[in-house]
C-alpha cells in the first residue's frame, strides 16, 4: 500500500484540496510560506509598476538609441519577473489583488516616475535606482527561502541574476552621460529584446 512507503502519506489527508503539501513542506523546513508569499506579491507589484513606468522614460530618451534598447530589455525581463513569479504566488494559496490600486499601493519599491526634467542623465538615474530596489527584493526573497523553499528560491536567483545585469548596465550610460567615465558592465546586448536569458516564463504556444 502507497502509505507504507516512505513518502506515500504526510500532513494532508489524501484527496484534500484546501491544503497543500507544497506549503507544508516550506513550514516542516522552517520556512513560512504565507510571509513568503506576501513578500512575493510585494515584489512582483514593483516589477508590474516598473514595466509600466519604463515604458515612459524609455520613450523619453529619444535621440538616444542605444539607451533606449536597454532600457527596452530592462522593462520587458521585468514583465517577464512579474510573470514568473505571478503562478508562484497562487500555488502559495494566495492571489494577485482585485484592484490594480491596491497592487500598486503595496508595490516594494518606489515607482520609477518620469524626473520633474527629463533628461538622459535623470532618466537613467532613475532606472539605476529602480534596479536597486530589485536586487534588494530579490536578494531578501532569497534569504527568506534559502533551504526552506527551492522552487521559490530558484527563481528569485534567476531574477537577481538580471538585476545584477540591469545595474551594470545603468552604472555604464550614467557614468558615461554624467561623468564622462568609462565603467564597463562587460556585458553586450541581449540577443533578443527583453530575452530575460535566466528568468523567462515557458510561453504559451511557443512551438519551438
Ligand atoms: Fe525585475
Ligand atoms: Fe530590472
């Protein structure tokens, strides 16, 4: 009989579907998936807000072509962070709120509005400090789930993993638009625009 092997049974009864065995498992290792969860609304709120703001400052710096190509991958891997996660926060028992208002109040980050003066170098300031309030969330999600919750820890490295990338990138223009400095990211362009290379979500019909 299933129950008698080593894993055939557990804390939830068999064919119970106001638990899961998928939270439980978070709290038998110390975890807590509910605050998890919570910080994960959180976190995706900001990336839903930030989408939606750096598809007005990447208008903005028009006549500035190669900034306007990184600002159009950074914007687009953060709706691919959004949609990531957004799966994960249901299968943690929760919901994204009804009311996009309420998405946006409990955002963890600030949004990244357009400067009062919109030029290049306090655009790319604010898209530098947007990614710095990312790595700072992602990097807590990681704490909060490191050996208690894989599935969530693995995919809030892979995002950390592009914010890292998208700091690099803002440190590079600002430096240069700003300063007149060379500071490299060591990075080239993605092959696609927004190609999220860590964090992209399977896509529906993708046929390849
Ligand atoms: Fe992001
Ligand atoms: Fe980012």
């Amino acid at each position: 009989m299933s129950d008698e092997r080593k894993h055939g049974s557990g804390s939830v009864a068999p064919g119970d579907t106001s638990d899961r065995v998928g939270m439980q498992v978070i709290r038998e290792r110390g975890g807590d998936p509910e605050e998890i969860r919570e910080a994960l609304i959180d976190a995706i709120g900001a990336e839903f807000s930030t989408y939606y703001y750096y598809t007005n400052l990447r208008t903005h710096l028009a006549g500035h072509e190669d900034y306007k190509e990184i600002a159009e991958d950074a914007r687009l891997e953060d709706r691919a962070h959004f949609e990531l996660v957004m799966p994960r926060v249901y299968e943690l028992g929760g919901h994204i709120p009804r009311d996009i208002g309420d998405f946006m109040d409990r955002a963890g980050c600030p949004h990244a509005e357009l400067p009062e003066e919109p030029n290049a170098e306090n655009i790319l300031e604010t898209l530098l400090e947007a990614e710095r309030c990312a790595i700072r969330t992602w990097s807590e999600v990681c704490d909060m789930t490191e050996g208690c919750d894989p599935r969530t820890y693995d995919m809030a490295s892979r995002i950390l993993q592009e914010e890292i990338d998208h700091e690099a990138w803002f440190i590079e223009l600002l430096s240069m638009e700003r300063d007149g400095e060379t500071n490299p990211a060591g990075h080239f362009v993605r092959g696609e625009p927004g190609e999220a290379p860590y964090s992209t979500n399977n896509r529906i019909n993708d046929s390849a």
